[in-house]
C-alpha cells in the first residue's frame, strides 16, 4: 500500500503562445495535521484513484463548455470488430449518437496511449455505462459518482486503462444525444 499525497494542478494560461504551467495545492483530501484521509494502491504504472478534485471538475467543465468539440455515432454492436467509432482524442468533449428508437444504446472504441486513471465525465446522470476490455470482458471502475459544479457534467467515472490497449464504452439511455469526456487523470485529483 503506498499513501498518496492529493494535490490538484492549478492550471494558467501564460503568453499569447498559450503556454500552460502547473502549479499544486494541497485539496480537501488532507486532515488539520497535514496526513492524507485516504490511502490509495498501485495497480502497475496507474494509481487507483477512488475520487476526483474540484480542479479537476473544473478543467472538465471547460473542454463541455469550451471545446474542444467532436461528435460520432456509436456502433449498435456492442464489440464491433472496426477502429471506428471511437472516442480517442482526450480534452475533447464528444457528443455521441445512440443508435436505436428507445431506449437508446451504441458502443464506441477509446484507445489510452498512456497507462493511467481516465475519468469519464458525462452530461447525462441516468445513463447507464459498461466499460469493456479488449476481449469484451466487463471492466469494474473504481468509482462512478456524481459531480457538482458545472451544467454540462453531472457524473465522472473513474477505470485505470492500459496504455495501448482498446476499450469499448456502451452507453444505454432513454435519450438518443449523450455528452462524454474522458481525461487522463495522472495521479488521484490531479489532470494532464
């Protein structure tokens, strides 16, 4: 077991080239006497995070509001053989169509580069979502939980991937549009 200390990267804008830098803060995750609340495993180069920041909400919140933007058509095989449709490029908010007339439900394709906790944010909080490995085994998150704070974004969905490797992500819902995310998380609380 190794403890992990929680900081959130505060990101800033610098320069007209758009220059980021990160600094860190200490989040809510630390008690009166500076010790961590929660202790976390490591799962290989990933750690198994079981909760998100309010940095990381934010940043979230910036790419449904903001862009960048993209759209596809879910598959309405659950484990399509095809590259296509995927959700691969991270920062990018993604509107996805679920094929079918009611309820609504499509499979896309997301393939991790790195090895990391992703989270997958959601606009729509009574989506159901089932993560699948590359043989379509059923993967189990490490937390599925509801967010504050931002209109576009009601639900983050935490699952350690593996670089490399390709997952499907089936969403089921009465309604046909669903808004989704996913980021690198690189460490509990804090976004790359």
């Amino acid at each position: 077991m190794k403890t992990i200390v929680h900081l959130a990267a505060i990101s800033m804008f610098g320069s007209m080239f758009g220059l980021l830098t990160s600094g860190c803060i200490a989040d809510a995750a630390w008690d009166p006497e500076g010790e961590p609340l929660e202790e976390i495993e490591e799962a290989g180069e990933a750690l198994v995070c079981t909760s998100i920041g309010a940095t990381a909400v934010s940043h979230a919140c910036g790419h449904a509001t903001s862009g960048p933007f993209g759209s596809v058509t879910a598959d309405a095989t659950q484990c399509f053989t095809n590259a296509s449709p995927n959700v691969n490029a991270t920062h990018k908010w993604w509107t996805v169509t679920l094929p079918g007339s009611g309820p609504y439900q499509g499979t896309v394709k997301f393939r991790p580069d790195v090895t990391d906790d992703y989270v997958i944010f959601l606009n729509d909080p009574n989506a159901s979502v089932t993560i699948l490995d590359s043989s379509c085994n059923s993967i189990t998150p490490s937390y599925s939980i509801s967010v504050s704070g931002c209109a576009h974004i009601t639900r983050a969905i935490g699952v350690t991937l593996t670089a490399f490797s390709t997952y499907r992500i089936t969403l089921s819902d009465t309604t046909a549009s669903q808004g989704l995310l996913i980021e690198r998380q690189n460490g509990c609380n804090a976004f790359d």
